[in-house]
C-alpha cells in the first residue's frame, strides 16, 4: 500500500536558492523513516522531473541532509525570481507537488 509523503514527512517546504534556482526541502518525522527512505532511493531525479513537468536535467542535486533528518531537492527555476512572468518570487509555494508524493516503503 502506498504511503504519502505527508503522513511521514514533518515539513514539506521549499524556497528560493537564488535567483535561478529553488530549494525543496523534506524534513522527516524520524530517523528510521529517514533512513528507510534514502536507503530504498525512492526519491529520484526522474521522479522529481515528473512531478514537476520539468526535464531530469532541471533537477540539479538531491541531497541526503542526515545531521537533520532531511532531504533537499534543488531545481532550477523556470523564470528568474522577479522576472516578468514570474508568480512567487520568494519560492515558498513550489512544495505543492510533493504533497502528492506516495511510495513503497520498504
């Protein structure tokens, strides 16, 4: 049965990481889920690419961040922070699509 990231992860957030990059950062409720999680590679370049309708080449690094139970997930922006055009420039409600995010766990 599938579990969604909401019922395991404390926070789901993202933000700017300059201003041609956004920074997605899960924050896991504890440890053994943490690890669980990174130990399976369940949250992939692919998986991230298609959640967000970006190309696999837009999803510039995945880190595994353990001193904080946390996953970071940097993209790069579709528009420059600020640009014309662009609809949040401080990056804070680009987390959207990973509150649909469910997996396996193993």
């Amino acid at each position: 049965m599938p579990t969604p990231l909401l019922k395991i992860a404390e926070v789901i957030r993202s933000k700017n990481s300059g201003p041609y990059e956004l920074t997605l950062d899960i924050i896991f409720r504890d440890w053994e889920i943490f690890r669980r999680v990174c130990a399976a590679r369940l949250i992939t370049p692919e998986r991230i690419a298609g959640l967000y309708r970006v190309p696999v080449a837009d999803v510039l690094a995945i880190i595994e961040f353990e001193p904080a139970k946390a996953i970071k997930i940097n993209l790069r922006r579709p528009i420059p922070s600020g640009s014309p055009g662009d609809t949040d420039v401080y990056g804070a409600q680009q987390h959207a699509p990973l509150l649909d995010l469910e997996f396996e766990l193993p």
